[in-house]
C-alpha cells in the first residue's frame, strides 16, 4: 500500500484547490476578531439567520502592502476604522499552505457595503427607539430661559474641550457661565460605558444644571462607532436634562446626534449656541428695561403734571375751606358760650341744694358719731388690764412672759405676780396638772 506523507497530502489539497478555483472572489462575511502587526490578521465567521450560531469560519490577513492602502481608503469613505462586529464586502485569494493551512488572502475590500450595514445597524437603533417611544423625548424637554450652569462631558485632553472653553468664557459681552468636566473616554471600545458613567454622575447632581454638553473635537472620523450604541442612544434620549451634542465631525450623523435635544457640529458651536441663548435672554432683559424706563419717564411727566394743576387750585381751595372753617369755628364758640352758662347756673343750683342738705343733715350725722365714740370708751375701758385686776385677777409671769399653761412652769422657778395693788415674787416648789 503506497503511503503519503502529510505534507505531501497537504501539497497535493494546496495544488487541486489552486487548480480548480478561481482566483479571487468577493464574499461577504462578519469579522469576529481582528489584529494588526504590521499585517492585519482577521477571522471571519458566518451566522445562521437568526444570528445565533456560527454556519461557517475561516482565517484571513491582509498583507502589509495591501493594509497600507485599504486602511485610510475604508476609513475615509466610511468614517470607522475596520473592527470586530462589521460586516464587510471583500475581494479574497483562496490559500492552503502545507504548515499553515487554509486561509483566505484579502486584497480589496468594498466600503460601501459596510457603510450601507453602518446606516443599516443606525436605522434599526432608531426603530427601536421608536418602538419604545423614546426617540423624541430629549427633544421635547424645554430649553431653561437660562444656560448658565453645564455639566460637559468629554476628556480633559481633547482639544476641543479646550476650544469650548476658551470660547464660552471669553464671550464679548461678559456673560457669566459654570462648567464642570465629567471625565469620559471618547473614542475607543469604552465610549459606550465611559459615557453613560459620566450621565449618570451628572443625573445624580441634577439639580445642579440646566443643560448637558457631550463635545469631542480634535479626534479621527473613525473613532465615532461607539456613540451609534442602544444603551448609549437610550440613556441619552431619556435622559432628564436637555443634552447638546458636538461631536466634531460634519459630514455624517450618529445615533448620538440624532436623538439629543440640539446637534451642532462642533464643540466652539457648542459653546456659540450657549453664548447665543444668553444673549437672546440679556437682550429681551434689556428691551424690558428700556420700556420700563420710558414708561416710568411718562408716567412721573403725567403726575407732575397733575401735581401742578393740583398745586395751582391750592389757594382758591384754601381760602374756600378757611372761610368755611372760620364760619363752623363762630358757631361752636357761639354754642360753646351760652352752653357755659347753661352748665354754670345748673351748678349753682346742684351747690345751693347740697348745702341746704348739708345744714339740715350734719346735727343728726355728729350726734350718731359721738354716741359711737362713747360706745366704744365704755368697751374699751370693761376690757382694760387695770379693770380686771380690780375684779381679783391677777397675772403671774416668768421671764416676762405670762404664764398660761403649767407645763411652761419648772420647780424652783421664780415667778412675779402682778395684783390691782402690788405686786409678789414666789418660787415654784409643787406643781398639779
């Protein structure tokens, strides 16, 4: 039995494929991974419809002197750089190398394919948006009357959030702005997630703006794939604050842009469409005062006027109102006058009465008086000390101090006992309660 070596096997599938295959072909595929190293290295997979399974895989690299042009021309084209996810169009050799194995040569690639399955992946974000009824609610939210205070989300060392900056504050008529930096990655793999932090930093804040900036600036075109995410799209859209996107780039839209509340080009038009507001508002202020001015200014012109015409009518009024006055004033002395002397003789006569009263009635009053002060003596006197030590009383005290109760007395002591007539020292030598 004649044998074959591998590698002799190998030669013999890399020579029949080359003989019976074309040599090239365009075909149409997903890429699952992707690396450069000088050569670009793909794997290209195929899934089932319902974009479950993997129906079919196979390796693919692109020559350095082939990546060197069909890098700047995909990315030009497009606006993205080639990655992991994309769909593509490409032109490819079949290859079957004895130590290698089967791999696949790209030599073209067609962009239009991947930039129809970019507006393709864009259309069904927004449908989904729309099936959720979130397309439009960012850009219903009302714009505040004032945009003073901004929550900005970009990287501090992208230049465009330098150039925002310098144009808001350096604005000619003085206007007054805040911002704060929430820091996110905005280019790369981690826009999705670096950016949705940031919002949720700010919503966590809310009450601190009125308006929320995304700006990029000063990046490639082809970095913009991670703002035409779902997530992303959903958290801008219903988001509570009115968000104001400038992503840097004109000639194409993301998702991004299309559902936030106001889409400008740049991040200086970012900063101008601010500038712009408050001056609309400083100018309706300033309107406002010039009428409140002019109308202040005719309205005092008027009440001068009438003050004048008041201040002219004064004299005649006064010397109308006098003449009255002095007239009312004649008639309250005239009736103040015999009111007086009505008044005085009804008194004379109140005195002459109470007099006659006073004679008739002070003998009686006198009489009762004394007759109660003789009352009283007589009371007094049958209440007298002296009186009662006249009847056999006598009053015995110790120390001074009456004597009322035996228990107050001690044998031995001595006592002084005051009579009507004279009075006696005697010592204690019994006692009987």
């Amino acid at each position: 039995m004649n044998a074959l070596t591998l590698y002799e096997l190998n030669n013999l599938v890399r020579q029949t494929l080359e003989l019976t295959l074309d040599k090239e072909y365009w075909i149409r595929a997903e890429i699952s991974e992707l690396h450069v190293n000088r050569h670009c290295y793909m794997e290209f997979v195929q899934k089932d419809s319902r974009g479950n399974g993997i129906v079919a895989k196979a390796r693919a690299q692109v020559w350095a002197n082939k990546w060197l042009l069909l890098k700047p021309m995909f990315e030009q084209t497009t606006g993205q750089t080639l990655s992991a996810g994309m769909q593509v169009l490409v032109r490819v050799q079949v290859t079957f190398h004895e130590l290698y194995g089967y791999s696949l040569n790209v030599t073209d690639i067609d962009p239009t394919y991947t930039l129809g399955d970019i507006a393709k992946r864009r259309q069904e974000i927004l449908r989904q948006l729309r099936e959720e009824g979130v397309d439009t609610m960012n850009k219903e939210l009302p714009l505040p009357r004032l945009l003073q205070r901004i929550a900005v989300i970009s990287s501090a060392t992208a230049a465009g959030y330098g150039d925002f900056c310098h144009q808001l504050y350096s604005n000619q008529r003085g206007l007054a702005f805040k911002t704060e930096l929430f820091q996110a990655t905005m280019q790369g793999n981690d826009v999705e997630k670096s950016v949705i932090a940031a919002l949720n930093r700010i919503a966590a804040r809310m009450d601190e703006w009125d308006v929320v900036v995304i700006i990029r600036g000063g990046g490639a075109t082809s970095d913009l794939s991670g703002f035409d995410s779902l997530e992303l799209a959903e958290n801008v859209a219903q988001f509570p604050l009115p968000i104001i996107t400038g992503i840097g780039h004109e000639r194409d839209d993301t998702v991004l842009d299309l559902i936030s509340h106001i889409r400008v080009k740049t991040p200086t038009a970012a900063a101008e469409l601010l500038i712009h507001h408050q001056e609309a508002e400083l100018d309706m202020l300033e309107g406002l005062a010039a009428q409140l001015t002019e109308m202040v200014g005719d309205w005092l012109l008027s009440e001068s006027t009438r003050l004048k015409l008041l201040a002219s009518k004064i004299p005649m009024l006064f010397a109308s109102v006098k003449a009255k006055e002095e007239v009312r004033l004649h008639q309250l002395a005239s009736a103040a006058s015999h009111q007086s002397l009505q008044r005085i003789e009804q008194e004379k006569g109140g005195v002459a009465m109470l007099e006659k009263r006073l004679l008739l009635y002070s003998p009686q009053v006198l009489r009762r008086a004394q007759q109660r002060v003789e009352l009283i003596e007589n009371k007094l006197d049958s209440a007298s000390p002296e009186r009662i030590l006249r009847l056999g009383f006598s009053i015995t005290r110790i120390g001074g101090k009456a004597v009322r109760n035996a228990d107050d007395v001690q044998e031995g002591d001595e006592m002084v006992t005051t009579l009507a007539s004279g009075t006696l020292k005697s010592t204690v030598t019994w006692k009987k309660k």
